[in-house]
C-alpha cells in the first residue's frame, strides 16, 4: 500500500517536470501567473479555515443563546466581510497582471495564426514580414508580443513556462506578452479542443541569447540557396508540393501548409511532434496520415527509391 501511494505520488511529481512545467516558470509572465497561483492558494486555505471555523464557532454558541449575538458578529466579518476583500484583493491582482501581459508593446511583434493542426509564424521586422512554422525563436530577457489569430476554428496558445495561455479566435486578433528569463527550448501546444490533432497541434519556444537570435532571423530572412538542377527540387515541382507550400527564393508560393524556406533548421517536424531526420522525413511523405492523422496533407505513398531519396535530401538540405 505504503509502495503504491509513493508511486502515485512519484507520477504526479513527475507530471509537474520538465519542459512543459508552468511552475517551474522560465518567464516573467509565467512567473507572476505562479505567484498569483500560489497566493490565490494560500487565501483559499484561510478563506476555508475562517467559514469552517466561524461555521463550528456559531454551532457551539448555538446551545448557549447569550452568545448569540457575538456569533452573528464573528460570522459576518470572518465569514463574509474578510472572504469578500480576500476575493476581491485576488481579483484585481488577477486583473492588473492579465492587463500587462495582454499590453500593446514588446520590443518584437510576431504573428502567429492557429492552423488545423500547425502553427504559422510570422515575424514582423523593418525589412518586411519574415514567416516560418511551427518554431518559435525568442531572445532572453526581451519583451516580445504575439499577435494571435486562427485561420479556421479556435485554437489556444501557450507556452507553459514561458506565460500564456491566449485563445486564438478566426476574424479577431488577441494579444499576448512572453519575457523570456531563461535559455532552453520550451515546449508550446494548442491548450483548445480544435478537432483530430488537436493534441499533435504543438511548437518549440527556443530562447536564445540576443546576439544569436539576431543573426537567426537574419539567416531566417533569406531566401532558400536551391542549386540549378536540384534533382529534389525537380521531383518537388513535378509532385507539385509547390502548390501548397512556399519556398522563398524559388517558383514554390503555395500558402496553404507550412513554409518550407528554412525547414531543416528547425529541430522538429510535424507541428513540434517528430525530430527533424531524414528517416521521419521520408514517411512524412509517405505514410502522412500514420504519422498525424487527420491532417489535410495528402499522403505520397507512390514516391519511393530514388525519387523519395532526392527529395528528402533537397528538404533537409533546407537550413
Ligand atoms: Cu489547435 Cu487545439
């Protein structure tokens, strides 16, 4: 018995682990939403002790009627007045930090548009818009505001240790601060039922240093380097993939999937659920629907041997 409470409780702790632990906080968003748990958990323990209390204290006087009135007044200010400034003092706490996490400013803008089931991400940078997928760069200890919309149905975004979570709701746009405070790779996911996928809808937060992130975006910036007579690229246009995805640089302007300019930087593939390798690549393309169901993408299970081989090398040669 004794083995079995410890290992439940070893599951739960581990529940509350790693990268997607929002409080182990890795932002200041995040971490003022952890402190705000963590009060709003100590007032609701001496709200419950002070009605429990006043609740047992009136049941005693009850059997002595001269004190009566005396448990009237405890009951009135521990029982009402004590819990309503409580809640009330929680509530505008609450407010002002949903306020600054929700503000209009962030030394960075990013656009990110909930897709069924990935994530379109578009930095916007004096240079013009720059857009990626499913990876969500950040330097440390900047403020950067997200500007949510979805493309189709409500979808939610949030990274747990960083802050969050903000639904993104079709023909509106919503707002959202993150202040990175640590370096890491933290994960992020889709926090509304929004069909099939919904629980394959994640992304990586990457928090890099300042100086790093700015030559990403850079390199980010920059059209794809595809050589003349790429035997990938050619099995690429003649499966007509550009009709769906764009790759900067070359005739491929689909804007339907993800874009495809930089894909082999990014260290995951499938909207955050597979590692980025050649052998995931492949069945990617050919056993789609194994590998996320639902997805709109159609499956390539024709393309095999060396016209698979080709364009999997031109995909990955995409950094
Ligand atoms: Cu998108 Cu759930």
């Amino acid at each position: 018995m004794r083995a079995l409470g410890a290992t439940a409780t070893l599951t739960l702790l581990a529940g509350c682990s790693g990268r997607h632990n929002w409080l182990a906080a890795a932002g200041e968003e995040a971490q003022s939403v952890e402190t705000l748990f963590w009060v709003v958990l100590a007032g609701a323990a001496v709200i419950w002790s002070l009605v429990i209390g006043a609740a047992t204290y009136a049941h005693r006087a009850e059997a002595k009627p001269h004190r009566e009135r005396e448990a009237r007044r405890f009951i009135i200010w521990g029982g009402v007045v004590l819990p309503v400034l409580v809640v009330c003092g929680l509530l505008v706490w609450g407010l002002l930090i949903l306020r600054h996490i929700t503000s209009d400013d962030g030394a960075l803008t990013v656009r990110v548009d909930g897709e069924r089931w990935w994530w379109r991400v578009i930095y916007d940078t004096p240079e013009g818009p720059v857009t990626t997928a499913n990876e969500i760069r950040l330097p440390l200890g900047e403020r950067t505001l997200f500007k949510l919309t979805a493309d189709d149905v409500i979808h939610s975004f949030w990274v747990p240790a960083l802050g969050g979570k903000m639904d993104m709701i079709p023909g509106r746009e919503t707002t959202l601060a993150l202040t990175p405070r640590k370096l890491g790779n933290w994960g992020g996911l889709c926090a509304e039922f929004c069909g099939g996928a919904h629980a394959l809808m994640r992304f990586d937060a990457v928090v890099m240093e300042p100086g790093a992130f700015v030559r990403w975006l850079e390199q980010e910036a920059r059209p794809a380097q595809v050589a003349e007579g790429d035997r990938g690229f050619a099995v690429f246009e003649e499966e007509g993939c550009g009709a769906c995805h764009a790759i900067r640089g070359t005739e491929a302007q689909g804007p339907v999937g993800p874009d495809l300019t930089h894909l082999a930087s990014r260290d995951k593939l499938g909207a955050g659920i597979y590692a980025m390798t050649p052998d995931n690549m492949a069945r990617w393309i050919t056993d789609t629907h194994e590998m996320k169901p639902d997805i709109d993408m159609p499956a390539y299970p024709g393309l095999q041997g060396e016209r698979l081989d080709a364009l999997v090398s031109f995909l990955m040669s995409l950094e």
